[in-house]
C-alpha cells in the first residue's frame, strides 16, 4: 500500500508517522535506479554502493527489535544483502557488462569515470 506524502494539517494513518512517508519518493527513486544499474551493468559500482548503504540503514534503523525473531530474520537479511553489494562494488560487475563494454570502446576514460565503472 502507498501512502503519499501527507501536509502538516492532515492527521497520519494510524501507525504510520508522517514524518517517515515525506520520504517515501526518494527511497522509491533511490531503489528503482540503483536496481537498474545494478541489473544493467551500467555504473553497477555506484549503484551497489548506495543499495549497500541502504541496506545497512534499513537493518540499523528498523530491525532492532532482536526479541522478535521475525525482526533478526530481517535484520540478518539486510546485513546479507548489504554485503553482498559491497563485494560488488568492490569486484565489478564483470565481463558481461555495459561497464565493460564502456572500458574496451573507449581509449581515453577520464580518471573519475574510470574508478566508478
């Protein structure tokens, strides 16, 4: 269920802070692009990095209820992820990919460009 973002006069759903739902958009965007490069291969590094860090977020900042072994499973589950998407910024996203169709085209790639494929 979406919830929009709601004007300081309107009441909240009960449960839901309104002050968590302004936000909703930018996770949105943050997920759907960062997914896209990643499955793409197109600045995968980059896009990793921040789901990674996302990931961390949402474990620290929402799953910290260890009493309930739903919210571990959760908690255990972000961290999981999160490391599996640093280790691909870290390696790459392979031969099988924009990025490195980008690097054998190109001559020259500009130094920055070329620590982000």
């Amino acid at each position: 269920m979406k919830i929009a973002a709601l004007r300081p006069e309107q009441k909240s759903p009960p449960g839901i802070d309104h002050r968590i739902s302004i936000f909703e958009g930018d996770v949105g965007a943050l997920s759907k692009t960062s997914g896209l490069s990643v499955a793409a291969g197109l600045l995968s590094r980059l896009g990793s990095v921040a789901l990674g860090l996302f990931c961390l977020a949402t474990a620290f900042l929402f799953h910290t209820n260890f009493a309930s072994q739903n919210e571990l499973l959760h908690f255990e589950k972000d961290l999981a992820i999160a490391g599996g998407m640093f280790v691909l910024a870290v390696r790459g996203a392979g031969s099988i990919s924009i990025d490195n169709l980008v690097k054998r085209q190109v001559k020259e790639v500009h130094p920055w460009l070329k620590a982000v494929l």
